[in-house]
C-alpha cells in the first residue's frame, strides 16, 4: 500500500483510465472503482441514457455527486469519467484527497481508441468524431494537466506496461 489515501486517474475517453486503473489497483492492493460504473449502479441505466435523458449537465452533476462520495473512502483507484474536470468543484476534492495520474494519448490514438464505441454520447451525436475528440482535448487537457501530480503518456504501449510504471513512479515518490 502507499500513503496517498487515493489514486485518481484522469484523461479523455478512450485514454484507458479503466482498463489501467484495474491493474494498478491490483498492483498496489488497493480496490478499483469506476465511477462511470458506479453512476450506472446507482441509478439502474446506461450512461448514454441519462445523456439522453439529463443532457450532459445532468449527467455531470451525478457524476460529481458520485465523486464526492468516492473522495471519502480510502485506499481506492477512481477512474475518473474524461469530463469529470469540468467542476472546479470536483478538481478541489480530488486534489485535497490523494494523487492526482493524467493519462495522455494523442488525438489519433483516441479517435483509434473509440471508434468502435458506441456507449460514447459525446462521440455519437452524428458530428464527426475526430472534431469532436479534437474539441474536448482542447478544452479539458489545459485542466487535466493542472491538476496532475503525475502525466503518463499511454501511447502505443500496453495498459499493463503503463500500470507498472506508474507503480515504479508512485513507489519512488513515496520512499523520499
């Protein structure tokens, strides 16, 4: 175990936030909650559903509700949804709770990534994806990067590979 209280991982959709997040939770032996997952739980429906729906709004005011709770337990990686950034609100728990990891991919990397998705609402509006991905980076990479303790570039290399060299990261960072 390490003693940030919590990992959260940051990025846009596609990035692999889950995916990694699943094994660097069982690498440091701590317990992975998705908070996508976790708003599908609660609520009995899809994502796309509430999207549909709420709007977007509604569905970032559970998402921050479901952070909010999240923020009080210790010991977990929280993949975080790509828009989770949006909230001031949501940075300030995040950063006041643990470690803060922005996973980056390129912008052909991630249109690569989800093209096949189709559980994406942001992505499945009828506008061109890669448009739509290119917007959002450019929107929300300037907050993913101001609140990162830490950027992992994910590009072309395994969920695997970039679990185990966050462990050697946050291991590093811990024994100063």
């Amino acid at each position: 175990m390490i003693s940030a209280s919590n990992i959260y991982l940051v990025g846009p959709m596609g990035v692999g936030k889950t995916t990694v997040g699943r094994s660097l939770a069982k690498s440091l032996g701590m317990e992975f909650v998705d908070s996508d997952q976790q708003i599908e739980e609660r609520t009995g429906v899809s994502i796309s559903t509430i999207f549909d729906i709420e709007g977007e709004a509604g569905f970032r005011e559970r998402e921050a509700k479901e952070i909010f709770e999240l923020v009080k337990r210790t010991n977990i990686v929280l993949a975080t949804g790509g828009g989770a950034v949006t909230r001031e609100d949501v940075r300030k728990a995040m950063r006041h709770n643990g470690l803060v990891i922005y996973l980056h991919a390129t912008l052909e990397m991630l249109v690569e990534r989800t093209r096949s998705s189709k559980n994406r609402p942001l992505l499945n509006t009828g506008a061109d994806p890669r448009e739509v991905l290119e917007t959002l980076m450019l929107e929300r990479d300037p907050l993913y990067r101001a609140e990162a303790d830490i950027v992992f570039e994910t590009d072309s290399r395994s969920p695997h590979a970039v679990a185990r060299d966050i462990c050697t990261e946050i291991r590093k960072r811990w024994q100063r």
